[in-house]
C-alpha cells in the first residue's frame, strides 16, 4: 500500500494511507544501510500487519526536503508574522522564504493579528516582491476563510516566530484541531514554543498541514551553507534584472552599474528585500568552502 508519513516519533512512522487511520511502521534495515531517514511528509509504500501496524518498504521520490525541521514534499509554506506585539522582523520572514524559494516551495505570507495592527509595511513589502499576503486575524476570524481556500488540497506547513499566533490560526481554520496555544509573555513580549515536534495533520478542507517551531529553528545551517553566488535566484523580485548589470558576476551589494541596486533605488524592489539580501550574502561569504561539503 502507499501512503504519507504524519508522524515520526520514537522509532515508529505513523502512515496515513488515506482511509482515516495511522499506521504505525518499522522502516526496513534497507534504509539504515542505505543511510536513508524517512521524514514527515515523505510518501512511502509500506507492507501492513496485523492490529494496524506495518513495515515501510521504499520512500517515493521528494518534491523537496527540509533538514529543520525534518519535512519533506511540502507543497507551500505559509508564513505567519504580526505587527502587533510581537512585531515580526523582516529579516526572520525573508530568510525563511529565501530558504523555500530554493526548495521548490511556494511561500504565503500571513498577517496575523490585523485587529491590532494592520502591518501595513510588511504587506506593502511582500506584495511588491510578488507574494501572496493576507491579513488574518484569529481572534476575530478576518481572512480565514482566504486562507482556507489557499491551503486546500496542497501540503502546507506553518512557522513564524514564536508568539504571532501559528496555532491559534491552526484552531480558527479548524476548530477541533486543539493545537496547545501559547501564552505571549508580557514581559518579555514574545511567546514560549509550544510545538515540540514536527507533525501533519489533515484538514476537513483537505489540507495537510504542519505546525514547525519558530524562525530560530528554521533550516538555519542550511542557509548558512548556501554558496553566495546562489543566494541572487531566492529573491524572486530580482529575476527580471539578472544578467542586466554592468559586470558579470556582479553581487548586487554596492557595485556600480549593478541593475537590482538601481531597481531597489527607483522604488522596484523593497529597501528591505534587498536589505536583507545583503546580510544573508555577507553572511555566506564567511562561510569556508570546505564546510559546505
């Protein structure tokens, strides 16, 4: 039978094979000599026992994967961030998305708490670099409706950091999900995880969904290994100016006659976007070639 991983816990991959009940399986001894790790959301063919237990006999080929947290063939991913308390840096939104932009995976932004603060800086920003926005709010119900019709059918999973809400808005597209909610602290102004482990879910609408820990966690070494060069084609809005500046090779830092500095000048790219491009470049730059190996 085949059938999609949802948990990953103790040992044991508990599949989904589309009947409503979890298979508990045992990956086969092929996997550890092949030094192959199934993963939440990889789609498998597995062996059935008795009293619904299993064996995984082959992992199907990835769309993607993640090592941080250890996700595979996620279809988008939905980013949660807040102008309210606490305001989401750019920079947390923009490393991530640079991230999934290299995985083969489609990115939405979403504003949470729009009752609050309707954080329009950070929509204006996301919409002119050509991602799909919302403001949603969790308490009220605004946008998940939206937000609903975005994610059906397709395999999404949630982060942001900790406190803008990823679970309460979890709860509000699906009100029996009884996620645990975390308490923002107002004393330090940020939330405490309360996702301890990686897991899907499905939803009534037909969504699989996942609620990952926040920004600090996200597939950080990955980004940090990524080469500089690469770094150019995981911010989308720079496409249409590649290969147009004055040099070839040109890191689109500080150099003259660079096309993306001109298009961030004229207005065409978010002071942001670019802002954060700088950061995560220089901050490859100091990684040793023998590490990324």
């Amino acid at each position: 039978m085949e059938g999609v991983i949802l948990k990953a816990l103790s040992g044991f991959y508990y599949v989904d094979s589309g009947d409503g009940h979890l298979v508990a399986c045992r990956g086969r001894g092929k996997f550890r000599h092949q030094k192959l790790t199934p993963l939440v959301g990889d789609r498998v063919s597995f062996t059935p026992l008795e009293g619904e237990s299993g064996i995984l006999d082959a992992i199907l080929p990835r769309k993607n994967q993640f090592q941080r947290p250890a996700v595979a063939n996620i279809d988008q991913l939905v980013v949660v961030a807040s102008g309210a308390i606490p305001v989401t840096d750019p920079f947390l939104i923009d490393r991530v998305v640079s991230i999934a932009e290299g995985r083969d995976c489609d990115s939405i932004i979403v504003l949470n708490k729009c009752d609050l603060d309707v954080a329009e800086e950070l929509y204006q920003t996301y919409v002119q670099a050509g991602f799909t926005t919302l403001r949603v709010s969790a308490e009220t119900g605004e946008g998940i409706a939206e937000l609903s019709r975005l994610i059906a059918g397709k395999v999404s999973a949630f982060t942001g950091n900790s406190g803008v809400g990823k679970s309460s808005i979890l709860n509000a597209l699906q009100p029996d999900f009884r996620i645990q909610v975390g308490e923002v602290s107002d004393k330090l102004g940020r939330g405490r995880h309360t996702t301890r482990h990686v897991e899907l879910f499905r939803l009534d609408n037909g969504a699989i969904v996942a609620d990952t820990p926040g920004f600090s966690s996200f597939d950080t070494e990955e980004m940090e290994l990524r080469r500089p060069e690469e770094l150019e084609h995981t911010f989308r809005e720079f496409e249409p100016y590649l290969g147009k500046c004055r040099f070839t090779g040109c890191a689109h830092v500080k150099e003259k006659g660079c096309a993306v500095l001109e298009a961030v000048k004229a207005g065409l790219i978010p002071k942001s976007r670019h802002a954060s491009y700088v950061r995560l470049y220089e901050q490859a730059k100091e990684v040793p070639e023998w590490q990324r190996k």
